[in-house]
C-alpha cells in the first residue's frame, strides 16, 4: 500500500529526513523540485556565473600564452610546451562547445575527459620545462590549468573540485621541490605559481555557495511571507498535497471493496491500512482547526525552523492582522539570519491574555514576548525596530547578555468576528 507518513522536505522542496532521492516520490513537491533543480539550465542563476569564471579562464590563458612565448626562446625543447597549449585551447574549446548544445551540464564522462586533458596539460609543460630548473618563472600552461577549473565550476560538485585542484597544488609544489634549487631570489615566483593555480578555483567555489545560500535564503523568505495573508487556523504549504495523496488512497481503497477485488470483511492488514487513514485524515483536519499561520511559518522554513520556537498555547497569533505578521516575521527574520560565529535563536512566546477587555469593546491587547540568545543589543539592527513597531507597542531590555523585547499587539476582540 501507500506509504502515508508526512513529507520530509520544507518549502524548498529540501529533503528534512533520511530519504533519499530514491524514496522521493515522483510526484511529491520534493521530487518536482529535483528534477527542476536536475534540469538543464536550471541552476538558481549560477550559469552567469559559469560564464563568467570561463571568461576570466580565457583571459588568463591568453596571458599564459603570452608569458609563454616570451620564454620561447630559453626552451632546450619547446615541442611539448607548445602541445600543451594546443590540448588546453583543445580542452577548453570542447567543453565550452559541448557545455552551449547539451546545455548547463558537465556529465561525467564529460568532467573526466577535461581532467585527463588538464593532466596531460600538467605534464607536457612540465617535462617542457624541467632542464631549465625554474618551475615558477617557466610554467605557463600548468599554471592556467588551475583556471582551466573554473569552466566546471558551477556544473560539478565542490568535492570534486576541491580534490582536483588539490591534487593540481600537490603535483606543482613537489615539482618545485624536486626541481628546483630554491634560493630568497626565486622562492616568490615559485609560490606565485602555485597560488595562481590553485586559489581562483577556492575564491570561486567560495563565491558560489555564497551565492547559492543568499538566493535559497530570499526564496524560502518570499515562501514564509505568503503566510500573512492566510486565514487564523490554516493548513500548511505541503498539507494539501498529502491531504491529496491520503484522499486517492482512501478512494483507492473503498472502490476496491465496491467493486469487490477487496472481499469483506477486510484482512487485517487492509483493516490496519484503513484504520491509518482514517487517522491520517482525522489528525490533519485537527491540524487545520488549530495551528495558526506563524506555526507553519517557522515550522516549514529553513531558516526559522531551526532557530524559532513558538510557544503560543492559545493560539492567539491567528489574531494578528496583515501588517501586524508582516512586521514579526520580518524582525524575526532579521534577528535569526545573522551571519555571526554565534547561531542566534529566538523564542516567541504569545498570550495568555490577562487584561480584561471593556465591555463592547472591539479589540484586546496581546501581549508577545521576544527572547533571544548571542542577540546583543547593540547589534540590533534599526529596521528591526521599524518591523517590531509595526506589531504593537514594544518595551526592550537586556536578559543574559541578549536582547527581550515585550510587544503589546491591539488585534480585534475574537467576540466581534
């Protein structure tokens, strides 16, 4: 039967559990957001910079080939330098050829025919220049097979990256010990051609997983949003999809029975599959009488869920109006997503309310607490303080070195609604 456990992703689709990819199914949220993120040129926008870091490969290597045609007159044999530019200006024309028809992909077979080339690259400089007993002044083409990298920056994963300009860094330093008699003279060319081999490739998969995190940080932001318009009891992002799946299995089941392929009564296995069914359905519809917009909010983010915790018993966050959640979630948001060595949390805690309303009147006070740890004052943000003044009048102090901040939120009395 159908496997009805709750999905293990958040709203990027990102898997929270144990599952593999295996065990995604096909049509589930996370299994779109695989292939979507599997498909060509879908890479959050890190193909321009692909482009870039292959551009910047180019201009490198015409440099290289500069430098290496002023020093062709000090080669004892310059036949396999120059068969090392011929395979590097080969190397890198294929995969730039191959990389424009098939798309933003670097296949395996694709990844390891460019290092086999870039070895070959390697070696054919270095055996080029070897008798000259200078590898940093001479090497040329080996020094720009550290940007040749860069062309599969954003198309490989960055272990295979990081192991292969590893081993590039490796082959060149014990090169220079090997070959070269070091002296205070030449020692600082033979450590600039190591760094300019293996550093544009560290500055670059550094870049890149910047980047991937600002981008996946705004959309889970811009999903969290879409909570301030929902209703005070809602259901969650990914509740509807497997209220969908456990209603076909229900479906699945009683036409079973009515068309007679399941006989009654029911084994005990089908008993227990319609009993977790049941149960499924009943919890769910529990659910949505009784967790607010904010809980699903911290509970389905990637950022807040793990830095957030809510306690809010009388689920009075469900009170709170548009501009009210708009401005929590945003000073939450701030609060959480500093990028400090020091994780900082937050805990909300709402309600209960104590102050008796008058009699007619159409709103009440809720009172909301803020506490946070590693959050100095002094680190505060000011438009952390503009979005908390959206939600109510607020009173900050200083608990254990971290910020607390008591908010009075004016919402509408429930009586009226």
């Amino acid at each position: 039967m159908t496997d009805f456990a709750r999905p293990e992703e958040n709203t990027l689709g990102v898997i929270l559990g144990k599952r593999n990819r295996a065990g995604v199914p096909a049509g589930s949220t996370a299994g779109r957001a695989m292939r979507q993120a599997s498909a060509r040129g879908a890479s959050l926008g890190t193909g321009y910079l692909g482009i870039g870091a292959s551009v910047l490969a180019a201009l490198q290597g015409v440099y290289g080939l500069g430098m290496f045609v002023s020093h062709a007159g000090d080669y004892p044999d310059i036949v396999p330098a120059l068969a090392a530019w011929v395979v590097y200006a080969l190397a890198l024309s294929g995969v730039a050829a191959t990389i424009s028809t098939r798309g933003e992909q670097m296949p395996d077979w694709l990844f390891g025919t460019f290092l086999l080339a870039l070895a070959g690259v390697v070696a054919l400089d270095l055996i080029a220049i070897w008798p000259l007993h200078d590898i940093g002044r001479y090497s040329t083409a080996a020094a720009s097979a550290g940007f040749g990298l860069l062309a599969a920056l954003t198309l490989r994963r960055r272990r295979e990256l990081f192991a292969a300009v590893s081993a590039l860094g490796i082959v060149l330093v014990a090169a220079v010990l090997l070959n070269t008699k070091l002296t205070p003279a030449n020692i600082p060319a033979q450590i600039l051609v190591v760094t300019i081999a293996v550093m544009p490739v560290l500055f670059g998969l550094s870049i890149v997983r910047r980047f991937r995190r600002i981008v996946q940080l705004e959309l889970d932001r811009v999903l969290v949003q879409s909570t301030v318009s929902a209703p005070r009891f809602a259901v969650g992002m990914l509740a509807s999809e497997e209220l969908a799946r456990l209603d076909l299995a229900a479906e699945e089941l009683l036409e079973s029975v009515a068309t007679g392929r399941t006989k009654l009564p029911l084994s005990p296995k089908t008993a227990s599959t319609a009993a977790s069914l049941a149960t499924e359905l009943r919890l769910h519809l529990i659910e949505g009488r009784r967790e607010t917009w904010l809980y699903h909010a911290i509970t389905e983010s990637e950022q807040l869920g793990r830095s957030v915790t809510l306690a809010d018993r009388g689920s009075l966050a469900g009170l709170l109006g548009p501009q009210q959640r708009d401005g929590l979630l945003a000073a939450v948001w701030l609060l959480v997503s500093d990028q400090s060595k020091a994780s900082p949390t937050a805990q909300l805690s709402i309600g209960p309310v104590t102050a008796i309303p008058n009699p007619g009147s159409k709103t009440i006070t809720v009172p909301l607490v803020i506490m946070t740890t590693a959050v100095p004052r002094n680190r505060v943000d000011p438009a952390i303080w503009d979005a908390i003044g959206k939600v109510g009048r607020f009173l900050d102090s200083t608990q254990n070195s971290s910020l607390r901040v008591e908010i009075e939120c004016v919402v509408t009395n429930p009586a009226d609604q």
